[in-house]
C-alpha cells in the first residue's frame, strides 16, 4: 500500500482491529491493513482518532499534514531513534569539515547529474529540441564539484546548475495548454509550479520519514543552511530525487495530456494555483506509481523501488558519517 493519501475533507480516520479505516459523509472510503501503511498525508481537513494516533507512534508510521494546496503544514513524529551514535556524528560534522563539504559535493553533484541525464534523455526522444546550452551550462556546473572546498562556492554551482536546467524546461512540455517560465515557489501562480511544489511537498515527507528510520536528525543539513523548523538534512537528500521522481511524474502527466487546465483553480487573492479534486488524485496515483517501480541500484546492483532507495540512501549516508565507508554515493541514474 506505501502511503496512504486522504484528500477528502473533514473525513474521519479511526482504526478497527488492525485495519486503518478512512470515513467521509457516513461512508467508509478506505480500508486498509495497517502493517500495509508506510505513511499517512493528509491533504486539507480531517480528524484522526486517538487510538490511531497511538498506533502510527507505536509502529513508527508518520503522519503529515499539508493543506489542499499541498504547502507542508508539519507532521506528527513518532520518538527519535536510540542510535544518539549516528546523531552525534552527525552533529561532528557540521561546518566546513571534510565531512561536510563531501556530502555537500555527493548532493549537488547527484542532482545536477540527474537534470543532465534527464535532458540528454529528452534530447534523443526528441531530436527537435535545441538542448545543448543548457546542458552544456549543466556540464560546466558540474565539472569543478571536486575541486570546491567551500560549502558556499557548491550552493553556487547547484544553483547555476539548477538555472540551466529550468532554463529549458518550457521545452521538454509538449502541449501548448502548460507553459513555464521560471519556478514560483510562494505561491505557485501557474499549473506547472503548483504541480512542482505539491511534489516536493511528498517527497519530502517520504525523505523525512527515511531519515527517521535511521535515526538522523532531520532538521540538521549540510548543503541547506540551518532554519527554525527548517528539516535542511531531508532537503539535503531530497536533491538527488527531485528530477528522478517529481519532475518525471509532471512531464508525464502533462505531455501524456492526463492533466488538463481544468483540473487547475486560481485563489483570487493571491493568485495562488492547485489541482482539483479529480487533478489531485491523478497526480498521487501518479506520484505512487512512481515510487513502487523498480530499478537497479548503481551502488548496490540490485533492483529496489524509489519507495525503499529513500532508506537506502539514508543508510548510506549513516554509513558515511559513522566511518563505515570512504564515500557517499548520490543516487545518479542513467
């Protein structure tokens, strides 16, 4: 089952037994055997019982709230980990150590790779498209990663590579309903940002939930810098993802047509862009598809989900910081 997505408002979410059920206007919409629950998500308003927040503490199982929208509002944890061993090395590293300023060379040099290979990709599907600058931009963000010592001189190169990279993404839409222009944040005033954002919004739930499991602190990163309720470590490990699964699932969904403008509304005040209701629950199956199928881990050479490669990056990364191996691998798939 993964996560578990509720999206109806004012639904009620309670617990028989050992089964996680989901209720909306008297009529039971979900029901689910709670060991099959990675994570909960709920979008807008509804109202959880008691029993099965005591449950999803119990077995480890997170609970995130976002709004309709899709902005992250926080989540219910459950108790941090025992492993105070990983946490204190984590904490060791902070700064400007060697161990800091590898893994912020592993995080940007995985996401740039990613959005080169994504739009190398497109460029073979479509020998249309005029690509080169921009990927040549993304190659000279690229190349002088292991030989920056500054933290801060890596933030620049992933953002030069991340401005060539969005720089053409209006070109890999193939539908002239969507158009992009640059990436809006706060809000997200076009369909294409607001899908964008509600992604990132998930995967950032599904990152955070990992690093618990491992039992990191999440809200202590290397290449994000600290902020009061800021999780930097997840956004951290969220970089190599974010090309592999959230900008994959949007150009599907738009170039495959399964989306239209009309499973798009504008708030009129802050202009403000979400999916509708049927928009909202193409995009999670979508997005959950995505994050069951199966590839063959670089490092590992066995095939895993994007679901379990979350984890799996983050026991890296402990292994990492704990002495257990030379290098962090980012996630770069081919």
């Amino acid at each position: 089952m993964g996560t578990v997505y509720v999206t109806q408002t004012d639904a009620f979410i309670g617990k028989v037994d050992e089964r996680l059920t989901v209720k909306a206007e008297k009529k039971t919409i979900l029901d689910v055997p709670l060991i099959k629950v990675a994570g909960i998500v709920i979008l807008g308003r509804a109202t959880v019982s008691p029993a099965v927040i005591n449950e999803l503490l119990e077995r480890h199982i997170c609970l995130s709230f976002l709004t309709q929208t899709g902005r992250y509002l926080g989540r219910l944890e459950p108790e941090v980990t025992k492993n105070i061993f990983l946490r204190k090395a984590q904490w060791q590293a902070i700064g400007e150590s060697e161990l800091a300023i590898h893994l912020v060379r592993g995080f940007v040099r995985g996401k740039l790779k990613n959005y080169r290979h994504a739009l190398l990709r497109y460029q073979r599907e479509h020998p249309e498209l005029d690509l080169n600058t921009n990927i040549t931009r993304l190659e000279q963000a690229i190349a002088p990663i292991e030989q920056t010592s500054k933290i801060d001189s890596l933030r620049g190169l992933e953002g030069a590579g991340s401005a060539a990279y969005f720089g053409c993404f209006n070109q890999l839409i193939k539908t002239s309903q969507f158009q992009f222009e640059a990436r809006r944040r706060r809000p997200p005033t076009d369909p294409v940002n607001a899908l964008l954002s509600f992604g990132y919004s998930l995967l950032r739930h599904d990152v955070q939930s990992a690093l618990n499991i491992v039992g990191f602190d999440p809200y202590l990163g290397y290449l994000h810098v600290e902020r009061y309720g800021r999780p930097s470590l997840a956004l951290d490990l969220m970089e190599e993802f974010r090309p592999l699964i959230v900008d994959a699932v949007v150009l599907s969904l738009i170039n495959k047509r399964s989306l239209t403008l009309a499973d798009f509304t504008t708030e009129p005040l802050s202009g403000a862009v979400s999916l509708t209701k049927e928009g909202l629950h193409a995009f999670l199956r979508a997005y959950e598809q995505k994050k069951q199928s199966q590839f063959k881990h670089p490092v590992l050479g066995n095939k895993h989900s994007y679901q379990e490669t979350f984890e799996i990056q983050a026991r890296l990364l402990a292994k990492y910081l704990m002495g257990d191996i030379d290098k962090y691998p980012p996630l770069v798939l081919k």
